[in-house]
C-alpha cells in the first residue's frame, strides 16, 4: 500500500494544511558536504558524468535522505541542464561550470535547440524513476529548473560574475534579440519541468537565482512575464514554489505570480513574511546557509528561533535560505533537520 | 577667496539643508570607463603603482571632475589599503585584488601591525592635498576606507568569494579570534580616515561592502559594533556617509548608527527610504549602476523618474546604488549627471 502523492508533508504543506510538524528539506541537499556524495563523484569521474548518468544520480539524490530522513528529495541534477540540451557547450571545472562561447547576437539565439526533453534530457526522466523507487514512501520527490532570466544571463556571460553586464548591455540595447532569446528558454523550461512531473515530480522549484540582481522596473520588463509564462504552463501540473536569491525587494511581486509556494532568501525577516504572505502562498526558508557552519548546538538554537518566528503557521516548509555550503559539518545538517522532526504543535 | 567648506554642496546636502538642486557623484567615478585613467593606469604601469603614486592618484581623482562636474570627488584608492599597511602581501592581477597569505589563526591576527597612517600610508594624504588643490573650488573631496567587517572577511578569505565560509567559520567557531581581529581593525580605520580629514577629506564614506550578506542578528552581532565604534570616533570630525551593498534588510540598522547618511543600494525603492527615513540621515543613491549600460536618453528617464521619486526633499545625493561599471560608456555618465544639475525646484 503505497502513499498516495497528496498525503506526503511537503505536498500538504504546499497546500498550507494544518500540520503537526513543518517538513524539512535542504536546497542543494545532495552535495559536497557529504562524503558518500565525494565518493560517487569520484567514481564517476565528475560532475557533469555523476549528472548524466541516472544511477549515479538517483544514488547522490537518494544518500541525504538516507542519512538524515528529509521529507522530500530534490534531483541532483543543475539548473544548466537545458542550456547544454539546447546546444551550448557546458564546461565543469574547478572555477564552476561556464559557456566558452556565450550567446550575444541573434544568429546565436536563433541556433539554440528548441529542444524536447524525452529526446535530449532523457537521463532526468530515467534518474527520476529510479529515485522514486529507491525513497521511502511518505519523502516527497522534487524537480526543478533554472526560470529563463537566470538562464539567459549564464548563456550571456558565459560563466557566472558579478556585474552581468553583457546581460544588461543586450536588454537595454538589444531588447528584440533578448526577448528572442527568453522566449525560447521560456519554451524549453516549461516543457522541461512537465516532463519532470511526467516522470515522478511532485512539486517543482523554479531557481531564479539571479533575477535578485534586477531593480523592480527591470525585474518587471525584462524578467517576470517570462517566469510567469512558465509558472502558468504548470498550473494544475504540479505546486510551484519559486525561488529568487536575494529577492526580498522583489517579495510582492514574486506573491502575486500565482505560485504555491515562495523560497526565501536567508535574509528576509520569515515572521514578517508570513504576516504579509502567509494566506496566500506557504514559505519555504530560511536559515542563513552560512550559519549551519556553526557547531550543532548553535544551528538548533537558531533553527528553534527560526521555527519560533513561524509559530506554526500553515504553510511552512524549513529549508535553508540559499544552497548548503560544501564546508558544511554534517553534524549540522542533523541538528537542522532534527529541529523540525521533534517538533510538535 | 576660497568657499569654505561647510558651504560646498554635497557638505550642505549632508546637512539635509534646503537645496536648489542635489549635488551629484558617482562611486568609483575615478575608473576603467574613462579613457583617460586606462591611459594614466598604463603609463603607471599597474593599479597599485597608480595608487601609491600621489601624482597619479591625484590626476586620476580629478579627471572625471574635469570631465563631468560632480560636486565631490573621492580620493582614488582602494579599500584594502589599510590592510595592506597592516603587513598583508596584497596582490592585484585579472581576478582583482588578493592577499595570498589569509588570516585565519590567532598567531597572524596578533601580527598584524596597528599602523600609524602618517608612517605608513603617506602616499594618500600627499594624494589628496595634491587634489585639493587641482579642485574647483565648489567641489568637496571625499575620503573613505572598508569597514572593519568588510576588511575582516577579505582578510580572512584572502579573495573575493560568494560564501564567506571561511569568515563565517571564524566568527561561529573561533569567535575571540574573530573579535581581536575587528578590534585591531576598527582601530585602524578610525585613525586611516581622521588622517584623511587632516589631510583634505571633508567627508568620509565607510564602505561595509560585505555586510549585506550577514542576517539581521548577525550583522548585529559580528559587524555593527566595530562600524558603530569608528563612526563614533568620527562624530563631529566630519560627515560620515555608510554603504552596506545589498543592505536594504539592515537599513533600520544603519540608520541608527548615528551617520550623517546612508547610501543605498539600487534595490532599495529611494522614495519609500525618504519617507521612513529622511527625517533623520541624509540619503545618498540609488541609480542601478547596470543601467548606465543603456542608451543615454534611457539613463536621463531613469534618472529624471528616480529624482521625482525623491521629490526634492532635503538630504538627497544624487549617486549610484553601487560603483560604476568599467563597460559603462562615458556618454552615459554624462546624461546622469546633468539631470542632476539641470534639476531646478
């Protein structure tokens, strides 16, 4: 007798149901703060090979739960995926992953792969089945995407930066070949993401990692309209919950998208989030990432004020606020997830 | 006869005095978006030498004042400075500045030397009576160091980096270390920027770049004591101005530091912070520096909307959310300055 899908705490969490305890997940769970992940990685001889290949995958997605008894798995896998898929060539190495030749005319946009995922991205769907079979019954399995802003910017620059200036050069003096360029990614991410739910998601994350970069003018023209389109897309396919670092200026706006679900970065105030949000969309977050570099004791006391702040309120998924750090303990990783296990309304 | 300078205009906006228009400049106006500093930079054959050189510093500080007008001019250097003075190798290549040997135990915190600026850093005041003298006479001259957080995580981290891990490290695990580090540091920059204002400087910028990445109760714990106790030092020494980049979590913060100003960053909404605010510091900002990459017309709408925004309130410096690009196209430049000077109440 298998769970149904509905009945896990992520999801009923999701749909902000009372509950006797948040559930807990980490982002970028399955990392290099765990030596069985260090292992895999090894054996398979590298990121990117780890990521292709769906038992090495599914293993590295499998092993936090393992350990610490999460409820809900995220698929290892980066938010890059469909940028390769569509053509670019994706480069991992020790400065990260980058683009050596970045996307700055129309010609280039207008060569991207409009790609579809069955075809091309077929060892997500496989990594999907296989993780699926290997969780327990009541954790929750997660897909994700890059939303098309941050993906427009890494296929831009070509590698990560602070500034992404040549991404601000083609909006603001070649808006039609940007706009060209979000609509295809737009395309590619909504069907990436249906297909990931086709395959066992049962919720799924858009990163907008880097849209936190944007003013709200900018956010609104050059940004939203897109992650919007692609939120829309799965309504009804699965709850969305949507993530964009350093977006608390951004918060109204990322609300009124329509989503499940909104992640939090690590410093906005979660009390106050849930004051001005909490009827309309659950909260996932938001511990500072940088504090689970603190002993166990130190990351309970301040997972417990977190928890506090939340007062038990509907809707709250414990979570970290940006990605685990690789120089995470993972004795803290422990002393996290345990705070929302004992707790009890 | 020579203006004194309390009756300089950016001296008087510092005041929060009634204004016919806001005085205007730009951070890191001295820069590599000027032909004229690549040439200078050239001809001194690196960034440290053009900084160690009063003749070259001085020239550099001027040239956009020449070009442009601004109503200040800030002495060109860099934050690290002090840090360097303190006995840190400091080195400067492609990636920016590095300190190949970082501080991470107590042993090299002890090392470090109290420096006596007039000792060892002579070359910025020699720099900055050169530029006062090859200054218009209506145009202030700013000095400024890194806060001790700021400094502290650079010392720590040895570079650039995105997570802090090894200074979050420090403050969690090691924490006496940490705080005889910002104790020897604020020290240090108290007495760097009262030498700055003997030699010139009417007013003083503390640059606390990193702090933004703290959390409320960690910024509270770990940065704000030491910021707060050289500001103090420089109470009625000169007006004090404070940038957090991505601080607009911290604002009720910096605020209460006593400061003169506050200078935010493009992501805080400029005429929300006047009407919380204004009554009480001066604030500076708060174009997104990004958007000088836009056509020059499109930089004086955006310009024009954000001094609307402000409404000609007292207290308003016209300047960036953060320092300009080095892609930034000097006729941009030129565009936002003159919306300042073509204001008229």
């Amino acid at each position: 007798m298998t769970m149904r899908s509905e009945d896990r705490l992520l999801v009923r969490a999701l749909r902000r149901e009372p509950l006797p305890r948040p559930p807990v997940w980490l982002m970028r769970q399955a990392g290099r703060y765990l030596p069985e992940y260090r292992a895999v990685r090894q054996q398979a001889g590298g990121f990117l090979e780890m990521m292709r290949n769906p038992e090495y995958a599914s293993e590295v997605t499998l092993q936090p739960v393992r350990r610490y008894g999460m409820d809900a798995a995220i698929l290892f896998s980066d938010i890059l995926v469909p940028l390769e898929a569509m053509g670019m060539h994706l480069v991992f190495d020790e400065h990260g992953p980058s683009f050596p030749v970045p996307v700055r005319s129309r010609g280039q946009v207008d060569a991207l792969q409009d790609v579809d995922p069955d075809q091309t991205m077929g060892f997500v769907g496989e990594a999907l089945r296989r993780t699926r079979r290997g969780l327990p019954d009541e954790t929750a399995l997660i897909g994700f995407c890059g939303a098309p802003f941050t993906l427009a910017a890494y296929a831009i620059e070509g590698a990560g930066t602070k500034s992404f200036a040549a991404t601000r050069a083609m909006m603001y003096r070649d808006e039609s070949t940007f706009r060209a360029l979000m609509d295809k990614l737009a395309g590619v991410v909504a069907r990436h993401l249906r297909y990931q739910v086709v395959h066992g998601a049962e919720a799924v994350v858009l990163f907008d990692t880097w849209a936190g970069t944007l003013g709200h003018e900018d956010y609104l023209r050059y940004a939203a309209p897109w992650s919007r389109a692609v939120l829309q897309e799965l309504a009804g396919v699965a709850p969305r919950v949507l993530f964009v670092h350093g977006g608390d200026h951004l918060l109204d706006e990322l609300v009124r998208s329509g989503v499940e679900a909104v992640a939090l970065d690590w410093r906005t105030p979660i009390g106050k989030a849930f004051d001005r949000y909490g009827d309309r969309v659950a909260l996932q977050g938001n511990l500072d990432p940088a504090t689970l570099l603190a002993s166990p004791s130190e990351v309970a006391r301040r997972t417990n004020a977190l928890l506090d702040e939340v007062g038990g309120r509907p809707g709250h998924i414990l979570n970290l606020g940006h990605g685990i750090f690789k120089e995470t303990d993972p004795e803290s990783v422990g002393a996290f997830v345990r705070c929302a296990k004992e707790r009890a309304r």
